[in-house]
C-alpha cells in the first residue's frame, strides 16, 4: 500500500501538445499519466462529424498520436494512464489503443473503457428545465444532436481495482481523472468529502496542464517564466492524507510558484466556496498553499462538501451556420480602407439578399475582441484586417459571406488583399446548453479489453 503517489498530465485539451506528455511518461517517474482531452463543445463537434463522415470512430483524432508518444514509457515504468480521449466511442479508443499495444508488443495488457454519460435519447425524460435560461428542455426536441452527463471517478476507480492498466472514459468531469487514482491508491470512500475535496482541488490544479506551470500565466514583463517554449505539464505528488507537492520535470522551462498555482486554481471556478463536481463541492477557501522549494508548491487543507443528489449534463443542438472570411490592408489609411470595405460589404448582402440571424464585421487589430468598448482614441494601425461573419439558417446564405469576399479582390477598395480560400469558409453552429439529472438515474458501466 503506497503512502504517496505521483499522477502526471498529459493533456489540458484535444490540440494540446503531444511532447511534454512523453517528457512526463519519460523522466517523471509517475505512477498515473492522465489525459484530459474535452472541452463543452467537444461531444457536441463529434456527433456532428460522426453525421457528416460515418468511417469516424468518435475517439480523440490525436489518439494515435498520444498512445505512439507514451505507450513504451508508460509501459517500462509501470505508468497507469487514465484518459477521457473515448469522446462519444470509448470502445473503439480502447480497441485503438489495443492495437498500439499489440504493435509494440505488449500482451496481457488490460484496458477498460467506461461509458454510460452519453444520454442522447432519454435526456429529455430526465430534465425539464434548461440552467441557462429556465426554459423547458423540450424546446430542444427539434435540435438535439447529442446529451452527455458528467460522470465522477467511481466508475474508473472500478476499472483500477479489477486490475485495468489503462483507462479510457467518454465524458467525465476534468479533476475526476485525478481524483480516481488517489481514490484506488488510498482507499478513499467515495462519500468521504473531506478526502475528496482536497483530491478533487488537485485534480483541478492538474486539468489544465501547464497552466499550473506557467502557460496562459506568462506574460512579458509582468509575470515572466524562464523557457516559455518549453514548459514541462504539472506532477503531483500526492500523500494519502491528499497533502500534495505540484512539480514538474526538472529542467523543463515555465515555472511552478504560488502565483502559477493560485491562477489555476481560480481559474472557471465561479464560487471558489461552492465549485460543483460530481465527486463532491469543492472549497478553495480554506486551501493553503507554500512554496517548498524551486518549482515546488504544497498544497493542502482543500475543503470539500457532500456531492449533490444530481449530475451536470451538456446538451448539444444545432443552431444554423456560420459564414466567415476575411481580408487585409496595409499602410497609411488602411482603417479608411477597411471602414469603406466595411460599407460595401453590408450594402451588397442587401442586394444578394443575404438572410440572416447576425451579421458581424469586425477590424482585427482594432476593435476585434472588444468591441463596442475599444476606446475611441484607440490608435490607428498599420495593417488591418477585416474579418466578416454572419450566422444563418442554411448553409446556403452562409456561403454568400464567402462569395462575397472574394468579389472584393477584383470588385473592392484599392490595396485589398485576398487571401485564397483554401478551406470550407461555411460550418454548423453547435449550441451548448445545461441541464441537471438525477445521478441515479446515470449508471456507468464498465468494458475490459486485453491485449
């Protein structure tokens, strides 16, 4: 029975980067590597791709890239790896996953997938009352293209204790992850919310990889790390009592100090007092955290609260189409330039009679990201570019965003630049709404692979 263990992040997000993973299942001398992949949209986007492309087997697209980086490590070091990269198929990414091993040659390796969050077809049985603006969830009948709920560590917990080496979910809550190792290793009970809150909180400084250790915190001449390119993901190495060290792999560039650790743990959380999971409530206001040593942070004292009778679910629905594309101008006078496109632009989609929800002209480089609170003495740039976007309810109107674009090369103000449009300027809209189930009535189960 270990006293302490050391759980490694392998990922924050599906594009996050494939390398610091591999450091990790390299030099970190981790007993768990854990892969969190998800996003809110990301159930959402597969439903909508396994519907356009059928040979698409729902898993992360950069599994294959993610098990070829960690496998021989993992397996060498004795790395269990738990990971959520099963989106809407977790039983194809853990035959996946079985065929690397069967590559490199590893046998009698057992993996386990779990499902049960995906609840498409019932969702609508189990909530009637959507969070975001207390309208009935029958109102999304028509829309409804995917319902997943968020499931906590039990289920992988499960799989760790019938001897799984490597554990594959489809949608779970990102600390859980964490959480189910130190819930295996130390015997924690599941309702013991004390224990559960300080894993929890840890699972939470883990999930969104090298934020804790640098990345998204660097910021040139306010808050500077050494080797920003190089950031090592986060370790933790976590005591039985739930008292855990934040590292990383020495020599690897960002920073782990309380700064890095306390942004992260801020980070989406809305009520630091009350952050709901399926494990439990989770209170960061009575954490302590201590700088140890070089790139060390202790984190303890965790609070937590008893899980709610019920689980957060994310239900996808189609809401139409985006048309997008841009162009550019440089030089003295290129915002008069842009302004006057700008007025073309609206113009013409009145005489191509474009219909839609929202229309959306903005100068990248200006008043992009704020808006209508870019400040009017806001200078004057040097090149602009000006990106078009208008929200419809065919993919037919948005694609007259595009067509029209590309008559300004030609047909527009001097000095426009166009880029050629080497990619689909059209793609449906994924709207994301909450809704809360009861837990009972979400039951995991559990599938066991070998290799």
């Amino acid at each position: 029975m270990k006293n302490t263990i050391r759980i490694g992040a392998g990922a924050a997000w599906w594009g996050d980067r494939v390398e610091p993973a591999a450091l990790n299942a390299e030099k970190g001398e981790l007993d768990y590597l854990c892969f969190e992949t998800m996003a809110e949209a990301t159930v959402s986007a597969a439903q909508v791709r396994a519907r356009r492309d059928p040979s698409f087997e729902g898993y992360d697209t950069y599994l294959d890239d993610r098990m070829r980086a960690v496998l021989p490590a993992c397996m060498k070091n004795g790395t269990k790896i738990i990971t959520n990269q099963g989106w809407i198929n977790p039983d194809a990414a853990a035959r996946r996953v079985l065929y690397w091993l069967n590559e490199f040659g590893y046998k009698g390796v057992k993996v386990a997938s779990v499902n049960g969050s995906l609840i498409t077809e019932h969702v609508l049985a189990l909530t009637d009352r959507i969070l975001e603006n207390g309208q009935p969830t029958s109102t999304l009948q028509s829309t409804l293209i995917s319902a997943e709920a968020y499931l906590g560590a039990e289920p992988i917990v499960e799989a760790l204790k019938a001897g799984a080496q490597i554990v594959i979910t489809g949608r779970v809550a990102d600390p859980s992850i964490f959480l189910a190792p130190m819930m295996y290793e130390f015997e924690w009970d599941p309702l013991d919310h004390v224990k559960l809150g300080q894993g929890t909180g840890i699972g939470h400084l883990l999930e969104c990889g090298a934020q804790v250790t640098g990345g998204y915190f660097s910021d040139p001449g306010f808050k500077d790390v050494p080797e920003p390119w190089n950031f090592g993901f986060p370790i933790a190495e976590v005591s039985r009592d739930g008292s855990t060290v934040i590292t990383k792999v020495a020599g690897t560039g960002g920073a782990v100090n309380l700064r890095t650790v306390k942004e992260q743990m801020l980070y989406e959380v809305h009520d630091p007092a009350n952050y709901l999971t399926p494990d439990v409530v989770v209170d960061f206001t009575t954490a302590k955290i201590e700088q140890v040593g070089p790139d060390r942070v202790r984190v303890t004292n965790i609070g937590g609260k008893p899980r709610t009778p019920t689980l957060k679910v994310s239900i996808g629905c189609t809401e139409g189409f985006i048309g997008e594309d841009m162009f550019f101008y440089a030089g003295p006078g290129a915002l008069r330039r842009a302004q006057l496109a700008k007025r073309v632009l609206e113009e013409r989609f009145k005489i191509v009679k474009l219909d839609a929800e929202e229309i959306r002209i903005d100068y990248l480089g200006l008043n992009a990201i704020h808006g209508d609170a870019t400040p009017a003495w806001a200078p004057e740039p040097y090149e602009i570019a000006v990106r078009v976007a208008a929200r419809t309810r065919t993919r037919a109107e948005a694609t007259k965003v595009g067509r029209e674009v590309d008559g300004m090369a030609v047909s527009g103000i001097a000095h426009t630049g166009k880029r050629v449009p080497h990619q689909d300027r059209t793609r449906e809209v994924i709207g994301v709404w909450s809704a809360l189930v009861p837990r009972e009535r979400v039951p995991a189960s559990v599938s066991y692979f070998e290799s």
